[in-house]
C-alpha cells in the first residue's frame, strides 16, 4: 500500500463521513441527491461481495464494512428519517439512463465471465457514473451548500489520488487493471468542472453558485 | 504487462 492510495482511502472516508455528520447535524437532506447515493449503496454492494469469498487483509476488510454501513446509514436519512426534507423535485436524474448502459457494458467487458467478476465490472463502472444525479441537481438548482461541496471536494480528490496509485503501482509493482483505470479516468474527468468553481469560489469564501 | 484485477483496492 503506497501513500496515494490510504491518502484516497482517508479522502473517500472522510466524504462518506462530511455528508453524514452533515445530515445529521442540520437535520436535512436538502440539496443532496438521493439517487447517487443510492448508485453508491449499490456499487459498494456489488464491489464487496467478495467479503465472502476473499480475505485480503483486516484492514480491507474493515473499510469495506464501514462504507456499506455508512452508504445504507446515508439512503436510510434520505429515503427514511429525514425523508420531508429531501428534494425530490430537483432530484429528476433518470437512472435507467445509467443503468442500462452500465449493466449492458458490465456484460460486454470484463476480466471473467462469471457472475462475481461481472457484479465487480458493473461496480467500476456505476461508480464512475454515480455522481451524475449530484452533480444534475447542482446544475439544476443552481447551487450547492458549502458543506456539500466539501463532500464533492473529497469525493474527487478520492479519485485523484487513485489515479496518482495507479500510476506509482504501474511503475513499482508492473500492476494494473484497465477496466479499473479507464473507469477511473472517466470518472475524475467529471469532477473537473467542479473543482474549478470549487477553487475559484468556495475556497474564496464565496457559496457556490451557477450563473 | 500484466493486466490483474485491483481486487485489493476499495
């Protein structure tokens, strides 16, 4: 384990945790998009089933526990307890949009055709999508809460920071996935435009808005 | 090259 990879471990644990405490703490669901975080709940369900199967290290193990905790705490706010407050009007994302092409995808190019191998494909590939009905309703809006943004700031860097293993591990280890890095790409290349409103106005201490 | 799966990564 190279030092971009638990630094991007920490990133996406510290997201998952921002727009828990977030939730929790205002007591609201505004502005956060339950349609990704359902997409979220399902790629870390899909990804992990091999929790099962292999073990790896206690340490992978772990982290894959507290994220499918934290991803069914998060839908269960948004769908249950905190439900009258959640936006479902500007959360219209289709996701049949989504699914589809990702399943149909998962089915086309994979490592293995088994059921295992092709669950874990479809995981890499919703993930690198997943976000879309987050970054729809922000668009749609118009604007996103400071704090929101803090969670799609570590969201990002998340997978950023995968990116920069990827590389180290390519060069160390003669390692990689393509399936996993191609996704990968995709999926940072989403978050760009945000970083730059990001950058260039809530690290200024602005709210961000859209013109 | 290999071409292994990231099945140790998050």
């Amino acid at each position: 384990m190279n030092v971009f990879r638990i630094l991007g471990d920490i990133s996406h644990l510290l997201a998952i945790i921002i727009l828990l405490v977030k939730i929790w703490k205002s007591k609201s669901c505004a502005g956060i998009s339950g349609k990704s975080q359902i997409l979220f709940a399902l790629v870390f369900t899909t990804r992990y089933l091999d929790l099962f199967t292999t073990f790896i290290s206690i340490y992978n193990t772990v982290m894959k526990v507290i994220f499918l905790l934290c991803a069914y705490i998060t839908v269960y706010m948004i769908y249950g307890k905190f439900r009258k407050t959640s936006d479902s009007e500007n959360d219209s994302f289709r996701l049949e949009f989504l699914l589809v092409p990702v399943t149909g995808l998962s089915f086309l190019e994979n490592h293995n055709f088994t059921a295992l191998e092709i669950l874990w494909t479809f995981s890499i590939y919703l993930e690198s999508v997943a976000i879309l009905p987050q970054l729809f309703m922000i668009s749609k809006t118009g604007e996103a809460e400071t704090i929101t943004t803090h969670y799609l700031f570590f969201l990002g860097l998340y997978r950023a920071l995968y990116i920069a293993n990827w590389i180290w591990r390519y060069h160390t280890e003669n390692f990689y996935d393509q399936i996993a890095v191609v996704s990968g790409v995709v999926q940072t290349i989403f978050y760009c435009d945000f970083f730059y409103l990001y950058v260039t106005k809530v690290l200024k201490g602005k709210k961000l808005s859209l013109p | 090259c290999h071409r292994r799966k990231a099945k140790d990564e998050l």
